[in-house]
C-alpha cells in the first residue's frame, strides 16, 4: 500500500470551503451583498455547520464577508475608498519591488513580459486579460528577491481581480497597453526611474463602469485597470 501523503498545515475541511468560497468571490461569481447560506455550503461540501463557520469567520478575517444582524453573513461589498487604497498599496509596493529588481533583470525576463503584453492586447474577455496582465507584473519584479514582499502584492493582485470581475462582468473591449511598452522601453534602454515613474501611475488608474445590482438597479463600479 503507497504511503499516504501529508496533510498541509492548514487543510482543513474549513480551510478547504473558505479557500473554495474566497475563489468564486474573487472571480465575480458571488456577487457583493449575495447571501452565503450556510447549510447550502454545508451540503454542498457534505459538512456539518461547525466547519462552515469557520470558514466564514475566516473570509470575514479576509475582507471577503461581513455578518449583519438578521441578514446573516454576505458576500463583502467595496467602493472607491477600497479600490483606492488597494491601488495606492500595489503603487508603493510595486515601485519598491521595481526598484530592487531592476538590477537583475535580463533580456529574457523582458520579452516574457512582452509576450505577456501582447497576450493581455488580445484577450477578448476580463478573465483572460487579468492573467495576461498579474503575469506581466510579476515577471517584472519576481528578480526582486523578496519573497514577503511578493507575497502580499500577490494579495493585493487578488484584491484587484475581485474589482475588475466584479466591475466588468461583462463589456469588456480588447484595449493596448501603452504602460506596459512603455515600462518595457524604459527598463530595455536602462532608464530604470523612468520605468519606475510609469509604473507608478500605471497602477493608480482606476476605470468606472455601471452594472446591475441583484436587486435589478444600476450603480457605479470602480476597478484598478492596471
């Protein structure tokens, strides 16, 4: 008999549905204000409730739901002040990643990155251009090195899919990324704080577009396009 392999750390029943759950918020496919019920979740992933409200303490933990009273625990709804301040963060942490990876970037890093680009250019639905766009990012500045760094503008990446899903479930227009050619000129030619520069403006554009709540009304949303 082969071996069993060993648990993760944190594989859990509860960590599983939280990291299911947190999965199809980021994606759009909770929709903010829309009612997470538990025993729905519950027999969904044949659990007892215990694990599940563990779970949805933990996406509250993550920002992802809010527990009201008498309306029970919801999908978490945003504004412009969190687009914002995600975009702020991604600004500042970007440029410092920049920064130190500029000193050990190589050619072949940059045409990964065009290539990225190009895809991202092309992509003719929101889904497909966000991962054209997180894989242009993350080429430029993984030679960093620093991996903690990394890892929370990872977080803030998925922060600013759950936007852009949320904000363009549909309508989405292929668009040329003139940033991206112009950051990719700027760091081929050595001009490491012009590219920096561009980056820095690059993740603060925040688009606005109008959808339709579940309640059947139109309201403003806000997403980092960059």
């Amino acid at each position: 008999m082969a071996p069993k392999e060993p648990r993760k750390p944190d594989d859990t029943i509860a960590a599983r549905i939280a990291r299911s759950l947190a999965d199809r918020i980021v994606r759009g496919e909770l929709s903010p204000g829309e009612r997470l019920r538990q025993d729905h979740i519950a027999e969904e992933f044949g659990a007892s409730h215990v694990p599940v409200r563990e779970a949805f303490r933990r996406l509250e933990a993550q920002g992802l739901a809010i527990s009201l009273p008498r309306r029970g625990v919801r999908v978490a709804d945003f504004g412009l002040n969190e687009v914002r301040e995600v975009a702020e963060m991604r600004a500042a942490l970007e440029v410092l990643a920049l920064r130190h990876a500029i000193p050990h970037m190589t050619a072949a890093i940059l045409d990964e990155a065009e290539a990225a680009t190009v895809e991202g250019d092309s992509a003719a639905d929101v889904r497909s251009w966000e991962e054209a766009n997180r894989r242009f990012h993350r080429l430029i500045i993984t030679p960093c090195g620093m991996p903690r760094l990394l890892e929370t503008i990872d977080g803030l990446h998925a922060a600013s899919a759950r936007f852009l899903f949320s904000a363009w479930r549909a309508g989405w227009e292929r668009r040329t990324d003139h940033d991206h050619r112009a950051i990719l000129s700027a760091l081929r030619a050595g001009k490491g704080e012009e590219a920096v520069r561009i980056l820095d403006g690059h993740v603060q554009w925040i688009g606005r577009t109008a959808i339709r709540t579940p309640a059947g009304s139109t309201k403003d949303a806000f997403a980092i396009v960059g």
